[in-house]
C-alpha cells in the first residue's frame, strides 16, 4: 500500500514539474516575443507624418491614451511615424485641464492633487501602455513640453514683489518644489523674454531650475527621456524664453524637438531654429495657406516659408488645437504639404472626424513613396497651382496640381520623365499619358481638387 502511495506520490510530482518546465517555456516564448517586439526600430522620425493625437477639449474622464492606444497600430500601418501626446502631467485644473497650466512635472496621474488622481487624459499606467504600444508600433512619442509657466502654486509674501503671489509649489510627487526664488521677479532675475497670461513665469537662467529641467539625473528631461520613454520634445511658447533654453534641455537627452514659435514672419522662424539647433512649426507657411484656400487665391502659395528656408527644419500643418482658420479647401491645404517639403502633421479631428480618411491615406501615401527631391514650382495664378518634386537617388518625384477654381482645368508641364507613361496616384484623373520626348506633357485636376502624377 505504501508503494503504491509513493508510485502515485512520484506521478504527481513528475506531472507538476512538466507543468512548471511548460509553463516556464511559454513565459519564456511571450517573454521573448514581447522583447523581439519592443526591440523593433522605431521608424525614421520625419521620413513618415506626425499624428497630433489630440485636440482642444478632448473628452475628459480618463479614457484618452486608451482611444489613443487602439489607434496606433492603424496609424502606423498608413505610415505615421511619430505621435504627439499633449502635456501628460498634473495641472492646476486636474481632470479637466489639458495640461497647458503644469503644476507637478512628475505627477502623470498616480497622486491625488488637484481634485483628482487621473490626468484629464488617464493614468500613469494607461500612458506608459499606450507609449509601449505606440513603440511596438515602431512610432516615436513627442511629448509637450510646457516650460515657459507653472500654475496652482499656493499664496506666498513675494518679497521682490511686495505682494502676496501664487509661487509656492509643493507638488506631491516631492519632486522640483518652487518658490519665488525660481520666478520673475527674483534675487538675480527681472524677468526674461515673454510672460504668458498672468502665470508664473520660470526663471531658467537660475540653477536650480536648469537643474530640475534638464541637468539633474532625474530632472524632468531625463525622467521624461529614460523612465517614461519619451522619444522627442514639442516645445510649447518658445517666445516666452530664449532659444537657448530649449537647444539645451534637448541636448541633455535629444531626440526630434520642434518649437511653436508662433509668428508669420519667416525671418524670425529661421533665426529661432538655427539658435535654437531644432525644428519649428511653419506659421508661415500656415499663414500663406489660409491666404491661399481661404481667401481663394493661390498666388499666395508663392511667398516664402520655412520649408523653402530650410525643410529639415520645417514641420507643416493645416490645423491644430490652437489654429484652425483653413476651413473652406482644407484637403487642398493637405495635399500641398503632403507634396511639399518638410515634415507633415496632420491634425486628429481632421484625420479622424472631418476629413475624408480615404483621401487622407492616399496623400499619407504619396507623401511617403513619391514626394522625394528638391521642389520647382511649374504654375501659379489665382486658381491653379503646379510644382514638381525632382527625385532624389533613383527615386521619381512627382507632380502636384492644386485646382481652386470650379472647373476641370488642363496644363501642358515639362516632368522628370521622357517617353514615360505617367498617372494620378489619388484616382481623379483617368489620363494615363505619354510624355513627349522633352518630358511635356498635358495633365488635369478636378475642381476644388487635386491631382499627383508620377510614372506609372
């Protein structure tokens, strides 16, 4: 009886242990598929488009990085290559701010501050989920980085001011506490290039704040670069302190950095992204574009602009959460940056609400397999717009035609291509034809449409 007991006594654990080595291999076999996964390269940031994942008053309630996060593997398959998340700390408003009034750099929805646990957009956990999901996507994460201002400090006697100030910062987390020491006015500084609303003002030229920024190993740069596993900076009112405080909080982890410097003039755009050392958002290019589609005039698309500037410099948009004047012919806007020089974002209620999704992923497209070389512009007036992509390495370029007016219109160009049947990669024209021997060809657009011609 007692063998028979230790026979059975041996089965069972002979069982247990092939259970445990099983269970052991499969763990082992998702470990290894989840590391061949997050090893994957991301994909080159600015050979794709940026997805501005997000808009002015998204819903609140906590379930924004989950939307977010069903959406990138989409996204990516259409060819975005990078996301920008909108300011991911707790700010003074909690659950229902946007996070443009930061109060704790290191709060992303873990404390409870500010009337609330959850960021208006989720958790910590949701966000780093959703970052790991975009990077098993081989999408890079752009955080918005709001350095300028802070807000929902406590009441303090300012005594460079003489008056009671909100600057006493006690943020839960422990981390980068501040106080009238660390704004304008202080013991050192009076102030420095711009002030936004009445929030208070950092001081970056005063160690302690550089040291929290981006000097200290766990300043908000390095956290934000090595724990939370961002990938690149969207800089948020880079009028409100000089060009150098941005170059140096990227230089202290790098990645792909743009600036909103928010001016028409383009002079100004590039004198701020050579000091600077990063990219900036086109407003003038925004601005030529609404001159352009909105006030029905295309000769504007002929002015100067970053992108003719300096395109590795440029990111281009049509809309975003803070402009969104392009509303008549807002797809013709998007099918001359997607043709264009520079680096696209498209805007997420255009991509996913507005616009048709369709057109958009057909000028994803084209932007990522045609739009290739330097650019010459073949026509312009009032209503009708030409330019020609020259190819780059083997590559074909492509020709693009803008029509504002309300009828077909037809235009002899000289192309790329001798002897070369060419057609429209978006489907609005039939035409398949031949270029003549020195490259002229006749080509069309619909009205109020658009049409890119490359070999067939």
């Amino acid at each position: 009886m007692r063998s028979s007991t230790n026979f059975y006594r041996l089965l069972v654990i002979v069982f247990l242990l092939a259970s445990c080595s099983r269970d052991e291999v499969v763990g082992q076999g998702v470990r290894d598929q989840q590391k061949e996964i997050s090893s994957k390269a991301l994909k080159q940031i600015g050979t794709g488009v940026m997805m501005q994942a997000f808009y002015w008053d998204v819903p609140a309630g906590g379930t924004w990085w989950n939307v977010v996060k069903g959406k990138v593997d989409d996204w990516s398959n259409v060819g975005i290559d990078a996301i920008w998340l909108p300011p991911v700390s707790k700010a003074q408003n909690g659950p229902f701010s946007m996070g443009y009034d930061p109060f704790d750099y290191y709060d992303f929805g873990e404390y409870d501050q500010m009337g609330s646990i959850e960021t208006r957009f989720g958790s910590k956990s949701e966000l780093e989920a959703l970052v790991t999901a975009a990077h098993n996507n081989r999408l890079s994460v752009i955080a918005d980085i709001v350095i300028n201002h802070n807000s929902g400090g406590d009441l303090e006697m300012n005594i460079f001011t003489g008056t009671n100030t909100y600057t006493d910062y006690n943020p839960m987390s422990g981390l980068f506490e501040r106080s009238q020491y660390d704004f304008h006015p202080n013991d050192l500084y009076t102030n420095d290039t711009g002030v936004f609303g009445g929030f208070a003002d950092l001081s970056h030229r005063k160690s302690y704040v550089q040291d929290w920024l981006w000097k200290k190993p766990n300043s908000v740069a390095k956290y934000y670069k090595n724990t939370m596993k961002f990938d690149g900076w969207r800089f948020d009112y880079v009028k409100g302190f000089e060009p150098w405080v941005a170059k140096e909080f990227n230089q202290a982890v790098g990645g792909f950095a743009v600036g909103e410097y928010w001016d028409s003039n383009v002079n100004t755009l590039a004198w701020w992204t050579k000091e600077a050392q990063m990219s900036a958002f086109d407003f003038a290019c925004y601005y030529r574009m609404k001159d352009a589609f909105t006030g029905n005039n295309l000769n504007a698309l002929s002015d100067d602009m970053l992108w003719k500037r300096n395109a590795t410099r440029a990111v281009t948009f049509v809309a975003n959460h803070d402009t969104d004047e392009i509303i008549s012919n807002k797809i013709l806007a998007y099918a001359y940056i997607l043709t264009h020089e520079g680096y696209p974002a498209i805007f997420y209620r255009d991509y996913e609400h507005w616009l048709d999704k369709s057109k958009m992923n057909n000028l994803i497209w084209i932007h990522n397999n045609l739009a290739e070389g330097n650019t010459t512009n073949l026509w312009t007036d009032n209503d009708e717009y030409i330019a020609r992509r020259n190819g780059v390495g083997g590559s074909n370029g492509l020709v693009v035609y803008i029509n504002n007016s309300d009828l077909w219109q037809e235009r002899w160009i000289q192309t790329n291509w001798s002897s070369k049947v060419i057609k429209d990669y978006t489907g609005h024209s039939s035409w398949q034809p031949t270029t003549q021997a020195g490259k002229w060809v006749k080509i069309q657009a619909p009205p109020r449409g658009y049409s890119v011609w490359s070999l067939k």
